[in-house]
C-alpha cells in the first residue's frame, strides 16, 4: 500500500452499522421468537428458562431454535448503498449488533459488505453502553461513524465522530441532535398507518358477518338481537385481527418466498415484529373483554375459536386434511358464536349446511395454493401437507362437499321446518340452483388459477359472486313474505 493510500485510508474512520432496524427492517430477537415457536410450541417455555442466564443467553437459545431464511430478510436499500459508497471511497465497514453472532455472520457472508463483524456472544449482550464502550476500545474515541436507529444507540452515538439515524422517530432524532456531535438523519420509509391497518386485515372481516346468520335463519330481527350480533361482530374481528398478526408473524419465512405474500405488512418489513408481537396482544384483550360483556356463553366460544386458531397456525395447517376440516370448523364456530351471543337455537339444518359448504370453501382455499405451486414450478405447497399433485383429489373434495351443502339445502326446503318461517318455500329451490351454479364456478375460476388466495375475499370482488349473493337474498326474502 502506498504511504499517500495509507494516509487517504487513515484519514475516513471505520462505518459502523446497526443491524435490526437499520440495516435490516426487523428484529432477530423477535424474528428468531417467532420462527422457534412456529417450529416448537414448547419454545417460549425454554426460552423462558434460557433469558434466566441473560439476554445474550437467550438470543444464543433462539439463534439455535429459529430457522431463519437470511436472503429473503428485508434488507434497507438504502443503508445498503450507503455501506456501498463507503467502501468503494476506500473506508472500512463494520457490523456491530446486538444480535446473535451466528445471525451477524451469517447476514455479513450474505451482503458481503463488512470488513469486520460482531454479535452478542451468549454471555455478554452488545447493545447501549456495552456496545458504545466495546467500539471506544476497538477504535479509540470518536474513532467511528455510527449508523443505527433507536434510543438504545444514544451512547453509541455519544461517542462517535459522527451519528447516522436511520428511520428513526422524532423523540429519537431529538435526543441525538441534543448531544452535541455531528449527525445525519436518513429516511427511507415514510411513517404511514396504512401498513397497521393492512395488518389487521379488515377485507377478512367479511366472514364475521355469519354472526349475523342465526338471528336471520330465525326471522328474529329486532334491535335488541341485532345489537348482540353486532357486539358479536366486533369482538370476532378484533380477535380475528389478533389471530391474522400472529399468523404472519409464524408464516414470516414463508411468505417472503410467496410472490405475492411477500409483501405483507410484517414480511416486508413495512411494520416492526415488536409492534406485531403488541398488536396481537392488544387486539386479543379488547376481543375477550368485549366477549366477556356479551356473556360467558360466547366468551365460551371465543375462546374454542382462539384455541382453534392457534393450533391451526402453529400445527394444524401442516397437517393433510385435518387443517381443511378445522378451517370448516372455523366458519362454523362464527355461526355458534353468533347463536350464542343472542341465544337463537342453531337447527341441524344450518349447521348441516355450514359444515359441508364452509368444507368445500376451505379445500376451494388449498385447490387455489396448489394452482399457484403449479404455475410456479413447486412440488409441495409451501408450509402445507400437500403436492402440487394432489391437485385432482382436491378439486373432487371441493365440488362434492359443496354439491353436498346443496343436497342438505335441498332437503331443508323439502321439511315441514321451512312452512314454519316461510310463506312461499317453493322460492327457496332457486337458491339450490343458484349454490350449485356458484359452487361449479368458483372450483372452475381456481382450477384456471383466477382465484384469490382466499375464496371469500374473491366473492366479495367478484361482479358475478356477488349477483349470485344478490339473488340469493331476493329469493330468500321471496320466500319469507310473499
């Protein structure tokens, strides 16, 4: 090296960055809780144990549960570049995280950026003072430019040449500009609500509204009824909500290999896993308290739901038709709830129906999943117990569960049950034709690869699903007053 190169060399300090949340838009500790628990739902017991040794023994605990995908983490762009053009001006890079050091060098082989990298070891915790006091001592007092993002750095920038935030909050970049030292705020992600609200998934909302199915099966529509469905409506959604966050947040790996999954609020990397992980919390204690005012007989079924939905996202759904037969079971449950909330007894006729109808949605769910591992080249469905040539067995499973529901329609109307509520049952059989129309017709749409991932969300966008519903109701209403 020459002496003028040495002297260039000497003259630009070290690049120090920050891995969660700034040069990734996640966090290991919370990325690695996640994984472990989709993988063992004993992990948060032995996690339990391993943060009784430390922090730093923890994230060593999870490093080694996890199973993390480190290519397809959600990487900042612009951090990225920014390491880039420092080491292409002939400066030296360093990661230095809080995070495993197995996570560090993995991450660091990957990006091929860094001249230097340096993690939590499983007994000492590299963050805040620990951090800034390890970076005084490997290169000397305002011997670095640090890049990171959160209150935790303070001290780190504290003793830095110059401070770098990346996406961090106003109460943040407020305390680093009060410490005196030269910084720089970054911003590569504009503060939006609209990632949280995705999250929640409010189009999914729609299945709640069979809540609503008891009170109108019955013909008892008055505003008492209906505002204990709607108490009923609310508490389902937002424990609904609770249990979509959690699903995203187990299914992270495999969503950032779905093409269109990938861009889920949490896989993203557009919401923080910290504020996924308090979300889900949150919305779980409003839904149980807002149940617990309804009565107990719904809270009663709240909590089968919650149970349901749990073992479904972190079992279930890997179990060949077992996770068809529990996501019917879920449609179901809505139906329960909403005879519960209410108090209307559920005829075996409905129940009948829903179990058979909501089996053939929920195979319509998996027929559309292995369309697209199809088109996309894939043996298996990812996350799922099925082959891509299960296909047929499938499809069969969707049409004859759903001729079925129409069957015990047809059946239904054909009983002394109906002159009890309808005046003019005989408009009822247009319905039997109009189901078995719809029911051919969605397994068509998926068998063509047309079809959402999810049947519901489709029917609600769908001009001719949504005629069909049209005329349902209107037969429907035919039949009752007429």
């Amino acid at each position: 090296m020459s002496a003028m190169h040495s002297e260039f060399f000497e003259e630009i300090p070290i690049l120090v960055v920050d891995l969660d949340g700034t040069l990734l838009r996640s966090d290991l500790l919370f990325e690695s809780f996640w994984s472990a628990l989709g993988r063992d739902w004993k992990s948060p017991f032995l996690a339990t144990a391993a943060l009784k040794r430390g922090k730093a023994a923890l994230k060593r605990h999870l490093a080694e549960a996890a199973e993390i995908d480190i290519e397809s983490l959600p990487y900042d762009t612009a951090v990225i570049e920014r390491v880039s053009a420092w080491r292409a001006q002939g400066g030296r890079t360093a990661l230095v995280t809080a995070s495993d050091q197995g996570f560090a060098d993995a991450i660091a082989a990957h990006l091929d950026l860094f001249d230097e990298v340096h993690g939590s070891d499983g007994l000492a915790n590299l963050k805040s003072d620990a951090k800034a006091q390890f970076l005084a001592a490997r290169y000397g007092a305002a011997g670095y430019v640090y890049m990171g993002d959160t209150h935790a750095d303070l001290p780190v920038w504290q003793g830095a040449r110059k401070a770098i935030t990346v996406n961090a909050s106003s109460r943040v970049r407020t305390k680093a500009d009060a410490l005196g030292v030269d910084i720089e705020h970054m911003s590569s992600i504009l503060p939006s609500i609209r990632p949280y609200l995705k999250a929640l998934r409010p189009h999914q909302w729609l299945k709640n509204l069979l809540v609503f199915l008891p009170m109108f099966a019955a013909h008892q529509l008055d505003l008492l009824t209906f505002a204990k469905s709607l108490l009923a409506f609310i508490a389902f959604s937002l424990v609904a909500s609770s249990v979509y966050i959690v699903n995203d947040l187990l299914d992270l790996s495999a969503d950032r290999a779905h093409p269109r999954k990938r861009n889920r609020p949490f896989a993203s990397g557009s919401i923080p896993i910290a504020h996924g992980t308090w979300m889900a919390i949150g919305l779980l204690a409003l839904g149980t308290l807002t149940a617990g005012v309804i009565g107990l007989p719904f809270l009663g079924v709240m909590t089968a739901y919650f149970i349901m939905t749990t073992a479904y996202s972190l079992h279930l759904k890997r179990r060949l038709i077992i996770d068809i037969c529990v996501l019917a079971g879920l449609y179901t449950v809505r139906i329960v709830a909403g005879g519960a909330a209410t108090g209307i007894p559920l005829s075996v006729w409905l129940l009948a129906f829903s179990i058979f109808f909501f089996f053939s949605l929920a195979a319509v769910k998996r027929q559309a999943e292995l369309v697209d591992g199809l088109e996309r080249g894939e043996a298996k469905a990812s996350g799922r117990g099925y082959y891509v040539d299960d296909l047929p067995i499938i499809s069969m499973i969707a049409l004859s569960s759903g001729y079925v529901s129409v069957l015990v329609m047809a059946l239904y109307v054909n009983s002394p049950a109906v002159s009890a509520l309808y005046s003019r049952p005989e408009a009822l059989w247009a319905i039997c034709c109009i189901l078995l129309y719809w029911i051919t017709r969605m397994v068509m749409m998926t068998h063509r690869g047309s079809m959402h991932d999810d049947p519901v969300v489709y029917a609600a966008k769908d001009k001719i699903s949504l005629c069909c519903i049209g005329m349902v109701a209107v037969f429907g209403l035919a039949g009752a007053v007429l």
